[in-house]
C-alpha cells in the first residue's frame, strides 16, 4: 500500500497544499504517533421493544404482499397502518431505525395493487407512489425495500432518480420499466418535471405521496423543490409525512401536503431522544488535537470485541473525511469514504457494500 501522498486524488494545486497541511498537523498533533489509552464500555444487548406482538397479517393487506414480509409489526408500523388503510392522511413522528420505511411502503403497494391497470398502449403510464427522500443513499435504500416488499408483484416496478446521474438514462429507464412508484431526491425530481417530455403529466396519477425524513428534507433547504413537487400532484391524494422531530418548518409543510383532518401519530415518549433504545449513545468532550486518537483508539477497542464490526465515523468536510479516512487506512484498516467529491457510481457501490 502506498503513502498517504499515493491516494489523493487529483485536485487543484491549492486544495493538494490544504491537505498535505492538514496531514502533517494530524500525525503530530492528533497523537497519530502516541499510545493513547481510552477504555471504552461495551455495548449491551438491548431487548426488542421497539417491536410489537402484532402481525402483518391482521391487517387486510394483499396476499403477496404478505407473503413478503415474515416477521412482526414495529410499533410505528403497528400505529400508523391502521389509520393509513382507513385512508387518512398521516404526520408520523417516529425515531430514526424504527421501521419508517416499511411502514409508508406497504400501504403505498396496497394502492397500486388495487389500482386499475394501465393500458399497454398508454405511452405515459401514471406514476401512483411517489416517495421523497433528502438524500441519494436513503432514496436508493427506500428503493431496495420496496423491491423487497414487491418479490411477489412482478408487474409492480419501482424507480429511482437522484443527483449524480444522468439525466438521460433515469428518463430512458421510466420509459422503457414499470413505474408506479418512484422514489427520488427533490432536487432531481424537480428536475424531471421541468426538463423530461410527459413527466408532469404521469405525476397526475399520483395516489400517494410520501415524504421521508421531513425534517431532514427542510434543514437541507428543499422547502421551494417541495412545494413545487406539491403543486405538480393531484390534491386528491393521500400523503404521509414522516419525521423523527416535528418542529415549527415540519408544522408549516403540514398545512400545505397533509389535509386538515390528517392523523398526527406520535410514536416518541416524552423525554426520549431520536433514536430507539436499541442504539446506545454517549458522547466524549475532548480538545480537538485528540479528535483522531481517541478515534482511534475507540475504533481499536471496538474491533477486538467485534469481528464483523461495522461503523460509520462522520466528519465535517470532505476534506476532513478523506484525510481521516486516509490516515485510518494507512493503520490498516479496512476502510473506506462516501463524500460529495465521490461519484454516485462508487457511492451507491460502497453504501451497498456496508450494508451487506
């Protein structure tokens, strides 16, 4: 394996500079090069109690939609899809990792499969699910769900469009496969709707819309693009908003996507953070010349006890990512990177890789 030097990438001459800066000042000032000792607790075996005794198959779903599905409801999904199959329109606040997903998609399956099918011969068959999510790796992966969710729907066909592809291919690909629904980043919806032929008009079929991580979507700036892809469905229509936090913003869309009489659904206890119990927390205040080897020395910790271990380190920048990533690699391990300078072919290829 190379140097450090060896795995940039190539980049203007200022930023090279800015990075090798930064290299050095962490070999020397990080403590890359100091036995740091930080014990770290292990991590305790949560119980299961963000799962419920109820089953999917309580509910009148579709026969090959359950034959999907082999295990019991999350207390999210057990709370809202009752009130989504009774038609309403719902704001689900729920903590991250909870089952949000399936829990907007097999309602939004239960539509199409009762929908009228389309004629062959329509050239603009209507999209019937759309699904909004904020980022590319979150819109891909409420995508494989679906996929999951449709093993036994063949003529069910779900697409993705996002950043970082071309525009032409995500056009050619909804021409030529079943679309009913479409899972997509605002930014790249917006897109489609502006610039390819016919793609307003098959968003007029829109029985169901969904919009993934609410709150997310508006810290990222996306109110205008959202508003937009509003403006662009049918209001006869049902939406579900779901969100870890409802703040004023997540208040305000609400008047605009949801109808007056919408279900709030609240599967957070007062008190309680974001995340399910299952994931443990903590946090560590220390100055930032000891960032990286206390990193380090966690990680180190965290893998003698895991030997399948996985873990996501976020960092401020790209630049910072990569240089951590860099010098993680150079201790060798087995790491690797997802920032904005990345394509989406090799993003898409390592989030897969992580997750399976």
């Amino acid at each position: 394996m190379g140097g450090i030097g060896d795995l940039l990438s190539e980049e203007d001459e200022e930023e090279d500079e800015d990075y090798e800066f930064l290299k050095k000042k962490a070999v020397s000032a990080f403590g890359f090069d100091k036995e740091n000792a930080v014990v770290a607790d292990q991590a305790k075996n949560a119980d299961n109690s963000y799962l419920t005794k109820t089953r999917f198959d309580q509910y009148p779903l579709s026969p090959l939609s359950l034959k999907a599905i082999n295990e019991t409801m999350t207390v999210v999904q057990e709370a809202t899809l009752p009130v989504i199959l009774k038609g309403k329109d719902v704001l689900a606040k729920a903590k991250t990792g909870t089952g949000k997903t399936v829990a907007f998609l097999l309602p939004s399956i239960e539509v199409v499969v009762k929908s009228p099918p389309t004629s062959p011969d329509n050239k603009r068959p209507p999209i019937l699910a759309l699904v909004i999510c904020p980022t590319r790796e979150l819109a891909n992966q409420a995508a494989t769900e679906a996929n999951t969710l449709l093993k036994y729907h063949p003529t069910i066909g779900v697409q993705v469009v996002i950043g970082g592809t071309r525009l032409g291919l995500e056009q050619k690909r909804m021409q030529t496969n079943p679309c009913q629904i479409l899972v997509a980043t605002p930014g790249r919806l917006k897109d489609h709707i502006e610039n390819t032929p016919g793609f307003a008009t098959r968003l007029k079929g829109v029985k169901v819309l969904v919009l993934d991580e609410a709150d997310h979507l508006l810290d990222m700036g996306f109110r205008k693009d959202i508003e937009r892809i509003i403006s662009a469905v049918p209001k006869e229509r049902q939406t579900f908003l779901f969100s870890a936090t409802v703040p004023e913003e997540v208040r305000q869309i609400c008047l605009v996507a949801l109808r007056r009489d919408h279900e709030f659904v609240n599967c957070v206890h007062e008190g309680t953070g974001e995340t399910h119990q299952q994931v443990r927390q903590t946090h560590m205040i220390a100055s930032l010349d000891r960032h990286f080897s206390l990193l380090y020395t966690l990680l180190r910790e965290h893998i003698m006890d895991n030997v399948n271990y996985k873990v996501i380190v976020f960092c401020t920048t790209d630049m910072v990512t990569k240089l951590v990533a860099d010098l993680l690699g150079e201790l060798n391990l087995n790491v690797r990177e997802i920032h904005s300078r990345k394509p989406q072919s090799y993003r898409t290829r390592v989030s897969n890789e992580f997750r399976f």
